[in-house]
C-alpha cells in the first residue's frame, strides 16, 4: 500500500497533537516548498534521506508503443531521486 499524503496527515496528527487543520498546513507548506524549488530547477536535498534532483532531458527520437511510430521527443525537465545510504542500509538491513 502506498503511503499517501491523507496517511502522512494523519501521523502527524497522532506524533505531534497538532489539530487536523495544523496538520493538513504543514503537509500542504511543504509539499510546497518542494514543488517551487525544483519548479525553480534547485534540488532538495533532505540527511538521513535522500536527494531529489531535476535534470534536464535533450531532444531525442523515441517510438510510440502502441503504433511504432517513430517520433520526436521535446527537450523536458524530470525529478529524480537518489536515497541517501542511511535510508538505502534501512531498506535493504531493516535498521
């Protein structure tokens, strides 16, 4: 099951008895931040967890799936994300 912003909102209602409001607020401001940084083309860069990354894509021919229909694809910006080696020894350890 997939973590969900509903689901974050409520841990942090639960963890830091803050009002649901309070809580739907900060979920929100961060989620924010967030999106105006890497809208900005900065990365985010959180300890212990990883670092999100825009990086540019050139132009290049693809194929449609569907028809094989060769085709252009436009310049484009993409996020990525790389976890830190505290979350990667988290993941694969479990602790």
């Amino acid at each position: 099951m997939a973590l969900t912003k509903h689901h974050i909102v409520d841990s942090i209602y639960s963890k830091l008895r803050l009002s649901k409001n309070q809580s739907v607020q900060v979920v929100e401001t961060l989620l924010e931040i967030m999106k105006r940084t890497l809208e900005a083309g900065e990365d985010i860069l959180v300890s212990g967890f990883g670092k999100f990354c825009v990086k540019e894509k050139k132009q290049r021919r693809g194929r449609n799936p569907q028809t094989s229909e060769e085709m252009i694809l436009r310049p484009r910006r993409v996020v990525t994300f790389r976890c830190s080696g505290v979350l990667r020894n988290k993941i694969n350890h479990g602790g």
